[in-house]
C-alpha cells in the first residue's frame, strides 16, 4: 500500500508540475524529444533517487537584434522543467529503461518591447499634462507659483505565461543494427492556460513525432532529424473578438509576418514551432522537421543546433464557415471584412497557408553538476521571400522577423538536493 501511495504521488507530482530548461530548448524544438541523445548505458541499473523525479529551473534573459521598433524586445524568461522517470524506476533491464514523463512550462515579463500580451491598458508614451493645482492667469500665462510636482503613474505590466507540455517519451528505445541509428518516439499533449490559447479557444493540442540519431566518436558528435505532426483543437475556427482571456493577446501592429503572433512570447520560447493564427485564423494542424547537430567539446563544453521548417495550416475560412458568436449573437467576420475593404476600393486575402524557419543554436557550459549556462541564438522567419525564393533563417533584423540572443543559467534541483543531502 504504501508502495502505491508513493507511485500516486510520483504520477501527480509529474504532471502537476511544469517547465522548460536549456537542455529541452536544445533537445525539442518543433518536436520533442527530436535531438535527444541519451546514453542508455548511463541508465544503469540502479534505481535513481527521490523516486526518478527530476527537475531543472532556467533563468533566462533575451534580447532582441531588430532595427524596426516593433519587433524589439529585450525580456526575462523563467523556464520549469520537472520530469519523471518511469524507466529508470519500473523498467530497468528493458529497451523501455528511457522512458520518461516530462512537463514543460514558462514564465516571460518583459523589460522592453510591444508585445500587447505583456503590457495592461495603462500607457503614458505622451506627455502629461500639468499637475492639478496650476493656476492660469488673465492673460493666459501659466503662474509658475503655482506649478507642483507629480509622479506619473507607471504602465501597467503582467507576466507572459505559456501553455502546459506534457510529454511521454523514450529516447533510444530502439536501435536500428550496423547502422547504429536509434529511434526516439514521443508524444506531447497541450493543455491550453495560456491567455493566447484561451483568446484561440484552444481546447487541445496533439503532437506525435519521431526522431532518428545517430552519434560518432564515442558520442562526441551528434546527428538526427525529427518529424512531428500536431493537431489542435478549437472551438472556433477564428480567435474570439471578445476573448475570455481579457484584452488583446498577440503582437501589437497586425504583422502577421510577426513569429509569435497570435502565439506569444513564452509559447513561442516553450515550442519555436508553435503558430498562433495565420491572416487572423486558428491553426487547424502543421508539420514539422527538425534537423539537429550537436558536438561535445569537453566534459563541460558543448554546441547544439537545430533548425526547424514548420508548415501551419488554418481552419477552412470561407464566409460560410467564419462566424463567431458576439454577446451570443453569430456574427460573420468574412463578410463583414469584405464590406469595409470595398468601401475603400480594395478587397480581403486570406492566407491559409504558412511556411516557417527557426534557427537555434546554443552555447553550453556545466562547471558543476548541477549548474549549467547557455548562450543561444533564436531567429524566426518566413522561408519564402514574397517572390517565393528562399529566405536565409540565420538573422533577421527587419520588420517581418526576428532574431534574439538569450542567456540562460540553469540549476538541476535534484542533484543539487542530491550533493547537499550526501554532504550532510
């Protein structure tokens, strides 16, 4: 009995918390678990401590490189990564030895930027105004007496949270013979507490995905690519134009080039592959592929890369299928956008279709066990130019993309509990 309250425990434990760590920013972006490489001889055969419960904390600060004001953002991210792991302590001595439960969640508040989802109706971007008491004289003069001090009232700022991960995952459960590539099989689930999924009416998010690595030179370098498939479920084709959420909940300016539109910032950071809408339309599904590269300098030095093409595809939009409920009223968005772009001469596209790129390479350093730093370059961007070419996805300065440098400390909670415990 007891063995199963502390099993019950586990289980809640492990989906109750949430978070991201460097680590997984290297390891699942657009697929989970698609460069995982784990050692499946470090595994071992003995049963881990604190009942294969793990968790990394991030604290991470972004800034973003764009000349254009719009897309500048300089930001705090904190990322939670709490795992289970179920092989380590059930499966030992089976090719199920890796299998893991993992949750992912994070936190952003930012410093500077235009993000609507980070900032509260309060704005003093224009000047104030005299302050209460200023006398006016006959002649139309300020009596320069009578003007006192005043303390402007700050803009109103709330965190970015993301969405919920949970992910079932077993990296290395097969290896393909004399070929040495292994197969890393995952499957995420979305809960939608984000307030950009909520304004989405996101219901669920799906994501079964596949990874096949394979290493070299005794795992110093790493190869794989990834394959993931996500479908979402909504309760509208299109975000609602009064969101449960309350207030706006995406990119200011309508750029709907912009990479976490409609997604914001800290689930963008969570999944570079997640897609908010497209031309103002939920994402019904999308693919992604993920190729990855890893090499191993030292013990404590490390280079990771990723570079992820996701194809997005909304919900079929035309005029009979586009309404939405206003004050419990079915109100129909296609026709009404149609109407106010005739009256000015012009007419409505509707995409329904967006191809992406995201590049994201990191720097890795572990002077203790427990402690990690990372440096990591993010760009986002299209992977067409208007005239259909290929767009590079290294850097991106305009208005239509972005790139961003984070730097990230990471502290292992558990090996850390774990020195200090065999200390005492």
């Amino acid at each position: 009995m007891k063995r199963l309250t502390r099993l019950a425990l586990a289980i809640g434990l492990g989906i109750v918390m949430v978070g991201a760590s460097s680590q997984a920013m290297a390891d699942g972006a657009g697929a989970p678990n698609t460069g995982a490489v784990t050692s499946v001889e470090a595994v071992g055969s003995v049963k881990p401590r604190f009942d294969g419960l793990t968790f990394d904390l991030t604290t991470a600060d972004g800034s973003g490189l764009n000349s254009a004001g719009h897309n500048y953002r300089n930001d705090l991210v904190w990322y939670f990564e709490p795992s289970w792991n179920i092989g380590q302590m059930y499966l030992r001595g089976t090719r199920w030895r890796t299998l893991q439960l993992q949750a992912r969640f994070s936190l952003t508040a930012n410093v500077s930027g235009t993000d609507e989802a980070n900032f509260g109706g309060q704005s003093n971007a224009s000047p104030p105004g005299t302050c209460p008491g200023t006398t006016i004289n006959d002649n139309g003069s300020v009596d320069p007496g009578s003007v006192g001090y005043c303390n402007e009232q700050a803009n109103n700022r709330r965190a970015d949270y993301s969405d919920v991960w949970l992910t079932l995952r077993n990296p290395r459960v097969y290896t393909i013979p004399k070929i040495g590539v292994y197969l890393n099989p995952a499957f995420r689930v979305i809960l939608p507490t984000s307030a950009e999924s909520r304004y989405q009416t996101l219901v669920m998010s799906l994501t079964p995905s596949l990874a096949l690595g394979r290493t070299f030179w005794h795992d110093k370098i790493r190869v794989g690519y990834g394959f993931g498939f996500t479908k979402n479920f909504h309760r509208y084709t299109s975000p609602q134009l009064t969101p449960e959420a309350g207030g706006d909940a995406a990119t200011a300016g309508g750029n709907f080039s912009d990479g976490p539109y409609g997604a914001g910032l800290s689930n963008f950071y969570l999944d570079p592959s997640r897609d908010g809408t497209i031309g103002g339309y939920n994402i019904n599904y999308s693919f992604s592929h993920t190729i990855s590269g890893g090499i191993q300098l030292s013990d404590k030095w490390s280079i990771d890369v990723l570079y992820v093409i996701i194809d997005s595809f909304t919900y079929d939009h035309s005029c009979a299928t586009s309404n939405v409920q206003v004050a419990g009223l079915q109100y129909d968005t296609c026709s009404a956008g149609d109407r106010v772009a005739a009256n000015s001469g012009a007419t409505l596209a509707r995409p329904s279709h967006r191809d992406s790129q995201v590049f994201w390479a990191t720097i890795g350093y572990q002077p203790l066990d427990w402690l990690g730093i990372s440096l990591a370059w993010i760009n986002w961007a299209p992977l067409q130019k208007l005239d259909s070419s290929y767009r590079q996805g290294i850097i991106s300065t305009d208005y239509d993309a972005f790139t961003t440098v984070q730097l990230a400390a990471t502290i292992t909670i558990d090996k850390l509990a774990a020195r200090y415990w065999r200390t005492k």
